[in-house]
C-alpha cells in the first residue's frame, strides 16, 4: 500500500512542496505548489469560459488541456525525448502546432466563414486594419526595451493583432517555449475585446464623431469575390513569401466559398475540419501552459504586454480614421477602426455596439466587417514579416 501511495499525484505533489527551499516564483513553478496554483488557473479559465461565456469554443479547450497537463504525475504531455514509444497524446498535438499544421488549417476554415464583400466594396478599410498592426510593432519594441530576444518579441508583439492561430504559428516558429503564456494572453484577451476596446474607442473620439452616419456599401459581383482571394495568394506570395502558409489557407478555404461550385468543401472546412481542429489545438496549447513554463516572471510581463499591444492596436485604427476623415468628404465613423484587431466578428460587433449607444438608427457592423477581414491579412503579413526577419 505504502509503494501504491508513492506512485500517486498526491504523494508527489505533496513531497515536492515540502522540499521548497525559497518562494520565488521559478521555485513554486518547478514544485507542487506550482501545479496546484496552475490547477486553479485553469478552473478559472473554465469558468470564464462557461459562465461567462468568453470565447467557449476556444476557451474552454485550452482551461482543460491546462489542467489535464499540470495534474501531478500526469503522461499526456510527455514528450517523445521522455518516452520514444508512447508520447503523451497531448504533445503529438503540440507537435502538429510546431509544425504549423493546426493554425494553418483553422484559417482554411475562418476563409470559409469570412465574406469579404466590405471589405471588396469598400478597399479603404484595408488601411484600417493596416493601421491596427501598429499594436504588434509598438509592443514588439516594448518587449526588446524589457529584454526579451528578438524572436520572443516577435511572438509577443503578435498578440495585438487579436488573432489566435496567427500567434500561435508565430510563436511555435519564433519562440516555442513562450507558446503556453503568448497562446493563452492572446485568446484570453480576445475574449476581453468587448471590455478592452470600448474605453479606448470613446477616449479617442468625440460624440460628434461617434455619431457618423455611413452610407450603405455598393454590392459586390460574384466575380469580384472570385478574384479577390486570388489576387491576394499572389500578391502577398511576392511580398512577403513567410506568411504564404496563413494567407495561403485563408484564401483557399474562402475561394471553397465564392466559387459556387466546392461546397461540400466549404461545408466541410467550416464546420467539421474546424471544429475537429480546435480541439486538438486548443487542448495542445492549454498543455504547454504547464507549471514549470508557465510560473516566471516573464508570463506576467508577456500578459501585461498583451494589454498594451490590443490598445494600441485599437488606438491605431481609430486614430487612422480620424486623420483619413480630414481629407475625405464622405467621412468614416472612426469607431470601425477600432475592427482592424482580427478578432472576428468580435471587434466589428463592438464598433457597432458603441456606435448604437450614441445614435440608435446607425449600423456600422457591415461597415466594420471591412477593417475586420482586413485585420486577419493585416496580422498574418506581420507574422509573415516577423518570421523572415527573426527566424
């Protein structure tokens, strides 16, 4: 009985807290009293998850694969260096996200979901979500100035362009062992967009401004919406050859939608492909989010630089807006810059939603689609940029 009880989690969590020597935070993270305030975390994340409903389908995969590998004495997350004839099944997913398999194909799937007609009928909200990028650079310079490599502040200036799978893909590249911390600061402050945004969107802007009235958007041909995805693939493959494995995907999985003639492809990709592979890509990041990686110091910079790289991202498209609207005679609401962070829908619902606030006839949320769509080109050609530089 005594040999059972030595195997057991609760033997070693309880050995490992009584061998602590000092209570710096890399210390708690390599004992059970690390596991133990991980574990927490993580039903935290799940509650946030399920009764406060952030981002569920993404939130609530991570939380359980956090805890799942932060469980005292738990193999899931084993690697194949441990255990060359039976790896946790958890890392055989990490290992799908390393090698960029995972995030690519949730972006077939988002090109699937995403219609972009506003942005097609509209091409200057393309610098709109131009201009929300400037919370990945800001921050990337933030993240040198307080030490990190150049590759780490790659993957931590990524995380202001609000988009998941961009992060993740960056991260695995750039700095694989930070995908825990930027994996969950990216994902858990998407889900915040609707309490983010909004102080920084009316800070910036006046009533008056607020209270824009837009025109509806001409109609976009079918054929426009057949090129376009072309056009970019090709594009972007010339400027900026890295971020071809994202824009590739999207643009596949949108042209499975436009074309009219795949749409047991679109179905596929939109709902069975994307779920199957949220699952496994939320479970596997939730995994790396494990006690020893997770508990230092350098998470709780990499969580406060998150904040600061969705505000300026936000600030960025706002203020493009206001400056666009000094030469424009038909003006834009600067609210939908605030769209240009990818998080789609989430941000042009937010544009929308504080816009109606003011003025309850206006309705920016097909206006906000624009910068919104622009925003996941916008975040994954940064990603592109990054990985050619710092690779």
């Amino acid at each position: 009985m005594l040999e059972f009880f030595q195997t057991t989690g609760i033997y070693n969590m309880i050995k490992t807290m009584f061998e602590l020597k000092e209570f710096s935070i890399d210390a708690i993270g390599q004992s059970g009293l690390g596991n133990l305030i991980m574990i927490a975390v993580a039903c935290f994340l799940l509650y946030l998850g399920i009764h406060k409903q952030f981002e569920p389908l993404l939130m609530i995969p991570i939380a359980f694969g956090m805890l799942l590998s932060n469980l005292p004495s738990s193999a899931i997350f084993t690697s194949l260096d441990a255990n060359p004839t039976n790896p946790g099944l958890l890392y055989l997913f990490y290992r799908l996200c390393r090698w960029g398999v995972l995030p690519c194909l949730i972006f077939m799937g988002v090109g699937a979901m995403t219609d972009f007609g506003p942005l097609i009928a509209n091409p200057k909200s393309l610098l709109l979500g131009a201009a929300a990028q400037l919370g990945i650079f800001t921050t990337f310079l933030g993240a040198i100035a307080l030490g990190f490599t150049a590759q780490e502040a790659g993957s931590i200036g990524i995380i202001g362009g609000a988009d998941g799978p961009t992060a993740i893909l960056t991260t695995s590249i750039l700095a694989p062992h930070r995908l825990g911390a930027v994996a969950v600061a990216a994902y858990s402050y998407m889900a915040l967009v609707p309490v983010i945004q909004p102080p920084i969107m009316k800070a910036l802007t006046t009533r008056e401004e607020r209270c824009i009235v837009m025109k509806q958007l001409r109609p976009v041909s079918k054929k426009e919406k057949i090129i376009f995805p072309i056009a970019v693939t090709i594009v972007v493959a010339l400027a900026v050859p890295d971020a071809i494995p994202l824009i590739g995907m999207l643009m596949l999985g949108n042209l499975f939608r436009e074309s009219g003639l795949t749409d047991r492809l679109s179905d596929t990709a939109q709902n069975a492909l994307v779920n199957s592979v949220t699952i496994m890509l939320g479970t596997a990041v939730g995994a790396t989010a494990n006690a020893q990686s997770f508990l230092r110091l350098e998470t709780l910079m990499i969580l406060a630089l998150g904040v600061v790289a969705f505000g300026f991202g936000t600030a960025g498209g706002v203020l493009l807006a206001k400056f666009m609207n000094l030469f424009l005679k038909e003006k834009i609401n600067p609210l939908i810059g605030s769209a240009g962070v990818s998080a789609v829908p989430m941000a042009a619902r937010v544009s929308q939603k504080v816009g109606q606030q003011e003025n309850p006839a206006n309705f920016l949320l097909m206006h906000a689609m624009g910068p919104n769509v622009a925003g996941v080109i916008g975040s994954a050609v940064a990603a592109g940029v990054l990985i050619s530089l710092f690779r």
